[in-house]
C-alpha cells in the first residue's frame, strides 16, 4: 500500500521533478482523520492528460462510500508556460462519491497545490510540465488510509452511560433474549402490540408487584375469562338480590395451573362462587360465599378443572 508523499523530497521515484514545497494541503490532509481512503482509488498514468484511477471505497464524516473506478479521467490540458499541480480527488455529491479532478495554476517559480472543498477526499496531485504528457513519476500519491467499517468494533465501555441506542437502529435479524437485558426495565409500550399476555412473561401474570386490574360487573351472573388473570373482579348489586360467579371448564377457557383471580363484593348482594359443570371448587369446609359488603377473596387453579377459594368466605347467607 503506497505511502504519503510530501512534495521536494528528492526520492528515487520524483528526483527529476521541481516539486512544489510542502503545501498547507499535505498537513489538512494529514491531520483531518474524517476523510480518508479505506482501499483501491489508486491514481496511474495512461495517456496523454488522461488518468486512470481504480475502484475503491471513501470515508467522509463519519460514512463509507464506494467509488467506482474511472479509466480516462482526463484533466485539463497542460500549461503552456510554467508547470503546475493538478489534484485528483473523490467527491461526494448528493450522496454519491465520484472521483474528478481540480486544476492548479501554472508558476515559473513555485507551483502550489490548487484548493480542495469539504467533499473532496484527495487521491493524488498530478504534476503538470509544460506541453507534456503525464507519465508515471508526475503522479504524487496522497491518499491516507483509514480503518473499515468491518475492522472496528463498539465495545459497551465505548457507550456513553446516558447515551441511548433506538430501537430502529437495532438489528432485528436476531432476536433479543432476557441475558441481553441488564437492569433494564420494558414497559408496555415497547412490546409490539402493547399488550402483555401470559405468554410474554415466563411464568404467567401472576407476578408479585403487578396492579389488579380491576373488572366491575353489576350483573346477577358472572363467568370468568382470561382477562380476570391476576385481576380483581369487582361484583355489585343490591340486596335482595345476589351474584353467582361461575369458573368455567378448562377446555372453555384455558387458565394455567397456578393461575389467580381476586373477587371484592362492593354491593350488599351477597355473591356465590361455583364450578361450571365438571369444575371443583374446594375450600375451607365447603365455603363458597363472601361474608357480605367489602369481603374478598381469591381464585387459584390447582388441576385442570380444579380450582381453590380462600379468603374472607362463609356458608351463611349474610
């Protein structure tokens, strides 16, 4: 890979040249690490004022573009009197980078190199005699060489601690796996159809810490559904009139084994708990009311058609 040549060095390649001194424009190239060749774009002579310059990829502010290979880039013609520098460069424009060139302006004396813009990477500066053809030795190699994108890797001490990467930035040809999230917290929101069902959650919805949703019904009956899971059905009615609440059968709606539901009466009607047919309901001495207005008490699954009453329960009518 060819080295970075700074003008009026006598080496073995450019010893017959009258090279320019060095030019503000070697030390903006040298020290401006946001541009830069990745490979290729190498510049060679083929005839003439034409160029040849091969196909390569760019780096321009923090991005990589390809560059397509030109094989008769032909500058300006040479100067009639004097010599000067020409630069081949990559330009970025709308997007794409291409390469073109920037004519100089010919001195007697000193010929410098002409002035590049903020989209140019420069691949080489071409020196231009008087009435003569570009042959090999004119081409000043100026490309600096930058790492790819492939080479380079974010390590998590590289990620500011208040920094945040955005969900469309991910790449979701991989799935994320709970040894991916540390401390982290997802919100409802985060989940695709903000919606957290049992089967989003490793053991069910029953976890410790989560708010009873809570379902009031004013009717005199009530069949449980999966959306009572890990929620608090709220029952009222008045007095003399009571409420019956009925588990349905496993294959009617599928609760899993250890699966809860809280009922809170709010009204003076009395409310019953039964077993759709071929359901137990057991409890305490076979106690499956709530012992009057603000009385609770808990659903728990226990075998397939199985289920548990505990609480503030009782066989009188109150």
């Amino acid at each position: 890979m060819a080295g970075f040549t700074i003008p009026n060095a006598p080496d073995t390649d450019k010893s017959g040249l009258d090279q320019s001194e060095p030019d503000r424009l070697d030390f903006e190239i040298l020290g401006n690490r946001r541009r830069g060749i990745v490979s290729g774009c190498a510049v060679t002579a083929s005839s003439g004022a034409t160029v040849s310059v091969s196909s390569g990829t760019a780096y321009l502010d923090d991005a990589y573009y390809s560059v397509a290979s030109s094989s008769s880039l032909t500058l300006t013609a040479a100067p009639t009197s004097g010599n000067r520098f020409d630069l081949v460069v990559a330009r970025l424009a709308t997007g794409t980078v291409t390469v073109t060139y920037i004519t100089g302006t010919a001195s007697t004396t000193n010929p410098t190199f002409p002035t590049i813009t903020t989209d140019d990477v420069v691949l080489a500066a071409i020196y231009r005699r008087t009435n003569q053809s570009i042959v090999a030795n004119d081409i000043i190699d100026k490309r600096t060489f930058v790492p790819s994108q492939s080479t380079l890797s974010i390590v998590n001490a590289d990620v500011n601690a208040s920094a945040a990467i955005a969900y469309s930035k991910l790449n979701l040809s991989n799935s994320i796996i709970s040894s991916d999230i540390v401390n982290g917290t997802i919100a409802t929101t985060d989940i695709a159809d903000s919606a957290i069902t049992t089967e989003k959650l490793a053991t069910g919805a029953a976890q410790a810490g989560f708010r009873s949703v809570a379902n009031q019904q004013t009717g005199a009956t009530y069949t449980l559904g999966l959306s009572d899971l890990g929620g608090m059905v709220e029952l009222s009615i008045a007095s003399p009139s009571t409420v019956t609440v009925t588990v349905p059968t496993n294959s009617a709606v599928p609760f899993s084994l250890g699966d809860r539901i809280d009922l809170l009466q709010t009204n003076t009607g009395q409310v019953t708990v039964q077993g759709a047919s071929g359901v137990t309901v057991n409890s305490e001495n076979s106690k499956t009311k709530l012992n009057g207005r603000w009385a609770a008490a808990t659903l728990i699954k226990r075998g397939t058609n199985t289920w548990v009453l505990i609480g503030n329960i009782t066989d009188a009518t109150v």
